[in-house]
C-alpha cells in the first residue's frame, strides 16, 4: 500500500525517513530524526491520499489523540513528544519502538510463545488497561496491532500501547452507544451499542486468546457476520493449542472473557491474580534467588555508563565508614562469587539486585540465563535503571534520560552532578576517579583503604 503526506508541514529540524513503519486506514506512521540530536521518533499523520472527508476525519482522530496523550504518562503508554498543529493538519511526534507491531513480531516467529512470555505481555497490557481506566479513559481499539516492542526481542517483550484515536473520556452520563473498534476485538456488549470501559479487559482477554492459540476466535468476511458470531457463539476454551495452559492462566482468560460484563474481571483484579503474581520471571523479587554471579551486554568502558555509575556509587561512599566490620559486610554483600575480590561488574549486579529487591525493575526487564548463572542486560535498560536509582525524580535527569536534553549536554550535566555531590560528601575528586578508572579487581583490604582514602583529609 503506498502512502503519501505533506513535507511542507514538518519542521525543518526534523528529517523524515522514507520508511513507513506501518499505516491503518487513515493516518500513516514514520520513522523520523531529529537533525541536532540525531534522536529517532515516530511521526504519525494523515495520508494526504485520502479523500477529503476521510482525510478530515483523521485530522479529528488525530487531534484527539494527542490531546488524550498529552495527558498520560505511563511506561505502558506510547510516550508523545510534542504535537504540530497548522489550521488543515496534525502531525504527532511520539516514542520511536524498535520492535515494531507485537502483531508483526508473532508473525515472524512464525510459533507460538509460551505461557511465561504471554504472561509477562499480558501483565504489561493489563498494566496499561489500569492505568487507563483509573484515568477515566477506555481505549476502544485495543488489540494485536496497537500494541508495540519497545525491542525485537519478543522474550523481552517491554510493550506501549499506541493509537488513542477512538479512545474516549468516560462520563458519568452512563453508558456509551457508539460502535467503534475493530471487529473481531469487540465485546458483546460493544457490537449491542451499550457498554463501558469493560470492553477493554474483554479486547484484553481476546489478545490472550491469540498469543496461545494463533488464531481468533471471531472472524468473518463482514461485520454484520463477526457480530453475530460474538453475539451467538461461545469461545471454546477446551481447545488443543490451550491444552497446556495452566490452571490459573486459564482461569483468567475465562474471566476477562466473561460474557456478562458487570461479572467480568476488571484489569486492577487481573493483575492480582495468581497467575500474574506466580509468573516464573515477575514473581522474583531477588536475584539471590536465581544464584546469580556475572553479567553480559555491558561495556565497561562506555563513559556514559561510567559516568552514572560514578554517580550512583557516591550514594555507597557517602560516608566515611571507619568499622572494619560494617565494611567488610558490604564487601561480601557485593562479591557474589565469593572469591574475596570484586570488580565493577559485581557493583552493576548489586545494583541490579537492589532495583529488583526494592520494585524499581521487573525481571521481567533482564534476559535471564540462568542455567550459567549469567544475566543479560540491555545497555538502554540498564541506563533507564541507574538514572533512576541516582536521580530518583530530578526532573532535569529526567528529561536527560528521556532525550529532551542533546548528548553534549548530556555529558556536561553528568560531570557537573558528579562534581556537586563529590563536594557534598566532601569525597576527594582524584582519588574516587582513580578507583573507577581502574580495571583491576579489588580485595577486601584494598576496598576498605580506598574507602578511607577517598574522604578529603
């Protein structure tokens, strides 16, 4: 399908790409650039192919996304950067996902993924569905399509939700009437023209249906056939592709298929479930627990990196700790391998193992080897995760982690920081940069002098 839209309208500080991430049938999606920053975002606007009045009616679709997103913030939600607005045009500029349509990702795996992946998706979706409904919003348009991977790895599976078109305010007017969707995603109570925002944990219960079975369970050639289909037939749950379900997955699935609404499970009660909470990756609460000892996927000499970790080791080094003893128990809390020395390594595994401990990341978040006792983590993951321990909500680290700040300033910011709490803790400058510039691997008597030694005499 060819696309096409209006160049004139984009800011010359953006670049479009000729790569159209994927488009619906009235709005188109590209990659795009930010010329100084050379960050990458998704530009989502009408097809100046239409027809004027469905071209029209984009721009509405368009105007009323951006208005609902400009209003979210959620790590569910597809984060929306800024909206250009002429009197005739809307173009979003939103959060590039690399990993595309979770819709495509399936597609090309060309199988089935296992209930622990669709467990960790659905927690996500249903995440996402809470956060939306406790802000009064119903989606509308949930399904396999409008839910992105933050990676391409499906085992990963960090998703967004995106396209908010249809979403609607609820209202305390009762209930909607309005017919919208896409078909073989809508409840019984939406195809009737009377329902709330429990349509979503319905299209919820349908994308679960999916992800273990491969197909769907309500298809025709026409609307007026998939309607009386979702309206006669029963979803069969005894299928071969479910045979291995378990118990408690299956059960969840039934009850956001509830075909009464007022008896179906809410999103909120979903994700305390047993399913949820036992899922073999969310329910680890400490890395202690999968015997972990090296890490992989991290480049020790990247100076971004450094930097933070810099930074976020002022806070272990904030005092002058003079008992051997007190000294030696963080020595052993951080040498894992129990060899009596530790690197830098072994301090972004205890850092790792304190996010999972205190609920800053979800394991969920770590590719898991766990059979060589090994973790995997991403470098923009671990990123994400070290500016929130060091930051907490600085609202300026914030927007340097979010990209709203250029890499030059990045760094200076960083050096700055560092240099800010040095001083506060009066943690002497040359010393503390000799240690994490160095690569050799220390011992307990080594670690406790440089701790002594750092602190301005």
């Amino acid at each position: 399908m060819k696309y096409s839209m209006s160049l004139a309208k984009v800011p010359k500080t953006i670049e479009i790409s000729l790569i159209v991430l994927f488009g619906g049938s009235c709005a188109i999606v590209y990659k795009a650039r930010y010329k100084k920053t050379h960050e990458i975002r998704a530009l989502k606007c009408s097809d100046s192919k239409k027809p004027p009045e469905k071209k029209a009616q984009s721009e509405k679709l368009l105007e009323n996304e951006g208005q609902l997103l400009s209003r979210l913030s959620n790590d569910r939600i597809v984060k929306l950067f800024e909206t250009i607005s002429t009197p005739d045009e809307r173009i979003l500029i939103m959060e590039y996902c690399e990993g595309g349509r979770l819709f495509d990702a399936l597609k090309k795996s060309k199988a089935l993924v296992n209930e622990r992946i669709v467990c960790s998706l659905m927690e996500q979706l249903l995440e996402g569905v809470a956060y939306l409904h406790s802000k009064r919003i119903i989606h509308r348009d949930l399904k396999m399509e409008n839910i992105l991977l933050e990676t391409d790895n499906l085992e990963v599976g960090l998703i967004k939700l995106i396209d908010f078109g249809i979403s609607v305010e609820m209202t305390d007017q009762g209930k909607l009437n309005k017919v919208v969707g896409s078909s073989s995603y809508m409840a019984p109570e939406l195809v009737s023209g009377r329902y709330d925002e429990k349509i979503d944990e319905w299209a919820c219960g349908m994308i679960m249906y999916i992800l273990l079975t491969g197909f769907m369970p309500y298809k025709s050639k026409d609307f007026a056939q998939t309607r009386e289909l979702i309206l006669t037939k029963e979803i069969n749950f005894d299928e071969s592709a479910l045979s291995t379900l378990s118990p408690e997955g299956k059960k969840v699935m039934k009850q956001l298929l509830e075909r009464d609404s007022e008896k179906r499970i809410s999103a909120r009660d979903a994700l305390e479930s047993k399913w949820i909470k036992n899922n073999q990756v969310s329910g680890i609460n400490s890395l202690d627990e999968l015997r972990l000892r090296s890490i992989d996927g991290v480049d020790f000499d990247d100076s971004e990196l450094r930097a933070l970790l810099e930074i976020l080791m002022i806070g272990v080094f904030c005092k002058k700790i003079e008992d051997r003893k007190e000294v030696s128990a963080i020595f052993r809390k951080i040498d894992r391998k129990s060899q009596q020395e530790i690197s830098v390594g072994d301090l972004v595994i205890g850092i790792i193992g304190k996010a999972v401990e205190e609920r800053m990341i979800r394991l969920r978040e770590l590719k898991l080897i766990v059979e060589d006792e090994r973790i995997f983590i991403e470098r923009r993951v671990l990123l994400n995760l070290i500016c929130k321990l060091a930051f907490g909500d600085d609202i300026q680290m914030k927007g340097v982690l979010l990209g709203y700040i250029h890499a030059k300033e990045y760094q200076k910011d960083l050096d700055s920081y560092l240099d800010h709490m040095l001083a506060k803790f009066e943690i002497n400058k040359q010393k503390f940069h000799r240690y994490f510039s160095s690569k050799e691997k220390l011992s307990l008597d080594m670690f406790y002098d440089i701790q002594l030694g750092f602190f301005v005499q």
